[in-house]
C-alpha cells in the first residue's frame, strides 16, 4: 500500500468528516466494519491481529502445515503403483519423454525404478501407505489424501515458494501471512503465524514465510529450537519490565501520531510488533515450557527419541528426531492457545541418490510425532477445527536417477507432474482418496489439483473466498491464488 495515497485517500475522508459529518460518519462507519481489504482502519492501527470474520462459514479455526522441503518421494511413500515394480529397471516410452525436462536424469540411458517399499491398505477406507509410515497409516481414516498434485516448477526453491506464496517468486506474502490478515488470530500474546524448522535448512529458507507486500506484523515468526525461543525477547541485564513499560508507551504516543498523519500501515505492524513482544516474554517460555506434559505425552511424540543409526547425508545434523517431535508438540500447544498458523519445516527430502536409507531416515523422524499430533489434537477435540497438511513442493519420478550416465542407480530426480499432498481435520473428506496417476505414477490421470486450486481450496476450508482475499498493491487486488496464473478452482470434493 502506497502510504503518499493513503494520505491522500484520509485527507478526503477528513473533507467529508468536517465539511458533512453525516456523509463522513457512513463512511468512517463502512471503513470500521471492513475487515478482509487491506483497508487501515482505526481500530486497526490498534491491533492488526485483532480476531476478524470470514466470508463465510468456516470449518477451520487453524493450521499446522507439515512443509518437507525437498519432495518427498510419493511414489515410495503414498503412491502405491504395482505396474511400476513390474517393469522395473525397463525403458520407458520415448513418447512419455519427449519435451520433459529434468534436473539431472540423462533421458537417454534411463530406466524405471521400482519402489524397494511394502505397500498396504489401512482403515475402512482402505488408504494406501507404505511400510516406511505405519504410525500414519493407522490414521487413514481422519486423511483426505490426494494423488493428483501438480506444478509446473522443478526445482526446489521456485517449487517451495508456489507452494507457500502462491507463485515462484521473490517477495510475495506467504499462505500463513494471508490467512493472519484475513482472519487475525485468537492469542493476542502469541504470534498469529509461527515457523518451527528442523533439519539443514529449506531451499526456499526465510522466503517461505516472509510477508512480501502485506504489513510486516504479518510475516511468520521463527522459534528456535534451543535458548530463548525468539531472539532478543528477554530483556537486558538491569533493565526492569516497569521501565520497559513505560518507553513503550512513549513510542506508542508517537507511532499513533505519526500514524493519523500518514496511515501507513507499517507504523500499526511497528505499533503492534512492539506490544506483542512485550506480551511474549510471558507467554513464549510458558509456551516452549513442555515440563507441566505427562510422560504419555512426551513418549508418544517421541520427543527423547535418539537419531537411529542409518546413513542420512540429507537429513540435518544430529538430533532431528527430537527436534522434529518437539515441533510437533509444540505445534499442538499453539493450537491449544489459538495461534492461527503454525509451519512446521523439515529439510530435505531430496534423495537423487540415497533413497532407500535417507527416505528410512526422514520417514520414522516423521512418522511417530505427526500421527501423535493428529491422534492429540482428536482425542482433545481440537482435530474438527484443526487442519493439519502434509505437502513438498513436488514429487520424484518414476525413472532412477542416472546423473552423469551412472549405472548405480539409488534415487530418483524431480517430477512435477504428479505427486501426494495429505491433509487432516478442519473439515476436510476423511477417508478419501481423491485424484489418480497412470500406472506407473508418471501423469495425472483424473481429477488434477494444480497448487493455487489447493490454496484455493484451503481458504474455503476457513471460510474465506480465494477471490475476495485481496490486497492492493501496484495498482491491482493482488491475493494468494495468483492473478498472473489461470483462475483457480475450489476443489469441492475435499471438503467434508
């Protein structure tokens, strides 16, 4: 929002206000009651994370969105494809690989690879799932997994960022960012948007949930895993909390001031940034606090689990089972005191090579904590209105990888023409399967789910219409389902 129009625009309002209170109350009245347009309204200005209405009913209060960068291989993991194993180690159709780039793959010399996985059929509904995933499978009944993802990137960092913001590129609000703007959040002493990281660090890393355009109060906020969960949140050494008090709300006299003269939107974020620091340095170490969590609890996240011993080059350092199932505890807790949007990022999945002992390796780190965390939320009646995601940025061909013309063939290049995304609670179809590849999970095949009809429909699942979640900026009402990229679809058969 350009600050110079925004002046511009108040001035205007203050004409009418003195020149034709009548006129001018409607409009302050109109402007008090807008609450999904980017519009600052005075109330704003106070709280930008002030809890606000949808467009209608909503079946999710809040998300965890479980990111394992580095995709994934669906085809070991979700995608059971039979014909694949069959013809493993077979050339495929050269007219499949006409025009089809890869990261890597020498097209000439390469073949399929059969998953070396165990596949089954869990629950009443009959989900497939790999042995790789047992904890996740007994929760098939409460997944609505889809088959059919697509993108048009294939590599990670362009891929993570459609994924998160809506296009591949720099600069624009991430989904957690567009959700806390549209709807605010619950706990004023919380963050409304709040990034857990594990492993080595993501492709995309801080560009995965930066706030681009919208105001900066926006922008997720990262915890650390160790020391105080945020930096710079205790105060220094001899400086009591009355004195804090006290200058801040000497700047908050000025930051008001300021913003009547200018109303950019900024100086609300530089306003409420300021109060909720000062708020969390209560509420954040009671958060990260898991001592008051039965020893139940703490056993079936796994959260004092060792690292096994397999070799996993591509999984982070030492540690990440109990960093991972931390995440996942914690992620509940937010939940619980009604934290808007919690990211949970884990890098990487990308297993050119290595497959079948970093996939063992990232997928028992995974297994025990996110089905802890599903079976938690459900037993405290939180899963209903909870959605909690499984997504990469794409998936992993059904060809080996053969990188410089190798005949050591142990993992498989970027595919984004198909790949798995789950999701849990907040309303979704539980128990269905939905979309479907060709036999040896190279193509879509029916019901194609392309990345903004997700976000799309993620939005309906909070009662908020992908079209109508706008904010101006250069000239247009940008929003998540990106303008630039064909219209996106709510993908109604998700929705429970």
């Amino acid at each position: 929002m350009n600050p110079i129009n925004e002046v511009i625009r108040h001035s205007r309002r203050d004409f009418l206000t003195t020149s034709a209170s009548g006129i001018g109350g409607i409009a302050l009245s109109s402007l008090m009651n807008e609450t999904v347009r980017g519009e600052v309204s005075s109330g704003e200005a106070v709280n930008p994370l002030a809890a606000k209405r949808s467009h209608f009913g909503a079946k999710a209060k809040r998300c965890i969105y479980i990111f394992m960068a580095g995709a994934p291989s669906h085809l070991d993991l979700f995608n059971y494809r039979p014909k694949l194993q069959e013809l493993d180690g077979q050339k495929m159709p050269e007219s499949l690989l006409k025009d089809m780039r890869f990261a890597f793959i020498q097209k000439d010399s390469a073949v399929l690879l059969g998953s070396q996985q165990k596949f089954s059929q869990h629950g009443q509904s009959g989900m497939w799932f790999s042995d790789l995933l047992p904890n996740i499978a007994s929760c098939a009944d409460d997944i609505c997994m889809i088959k059919s993802m697509y993108t048009d990137q294939f590599n990670h960092h362009p891929g993570q960022l459609l994924m998160q913001t809506g296009e591949p590129r720099f600069g624009l609000p991430s989904m957690g960012s567009w959700l806390t703007y549209g709807l605010g959040t619950v706990n004023q002493n919380l963050p409304g948007y709040v990034v857990l990281t594990a492993g080595r660090g993501s492709s995309g890393g801080a560009t995965l949930w930066q706030s681009g355009y919208l105001p900066s109060i926006y922008a997720g906020v990262r915890l650390r895993s160790e020391g105080d969960p945020i930096l710079n949140l205790s105060n220094p050494d001899g400086m009591p909390r009355e004195l804090q008090r006290k200058g801040l709300d000497a700047l908050a006299r000025l930051n008001h001031k300021r913003f009547g003269d200018v109303h950019d939107p900024e100086i609300a974020s530089r306003i409420a940034n300021y109060e909720l620091a000062f708020r969390m340095q209560s509420a954040a170490p009671e958060l990260t606090d898991l001592s008051g969590e039965s020893q139940a609890t703490l056993d079936a996240y796994g959260v004092d689990r060792a690292d096994p011993n397999i070799k996993n080059p591509r999984g982070g350092g030492p540690g990440q089972y109990r960093t991972f199932a931390r995440n996942c505890l914690l992620a509940r807790r937010m939940a619980e005191r009604g934290v808007r949007f919690v990211n949970i990022i884990h890098a990487s999945w990308d297993h050119h090579s290595g497959l079948k002992e970093g996939l063992a390796f990232n997928s028992g780190m995974a297994d025990q904590p996110i089905a802890a965390l599903i079976k938690d939320l459900k037993q405290r009646g939180l899963l209903e209105d909870t959605l909690v995601v499984w997504a990469g940025e794409f998936g992993r061909t059904p060809l080996g990888e053969n990188r410089n013309g190798s005949t050591k063939v142990t993992g498989r290049d970027h595919h984004p023409k198909s790949y798995c995304l789950w999701m849990a609670g907040g309303g979704v179809n539980a128990g269905l399967t939905y979309g479907e590849t060709d036999e040896i999970g190279w193509d879509v095949v029916e019901n194609p789910v392309s990345v903004n009809d997700y976000q799309a429909t993620l939005l309906r699942l909070f009662g908020m219409d992908h079209n109508r979640l706008t904010y101006p900026y250069m000239g247009a009402d940008m929003r998540l389902t990106s303008i630039a990229r064909g219209e996106a679809k709510v993908v109604p058969e998700l929705i429970g």
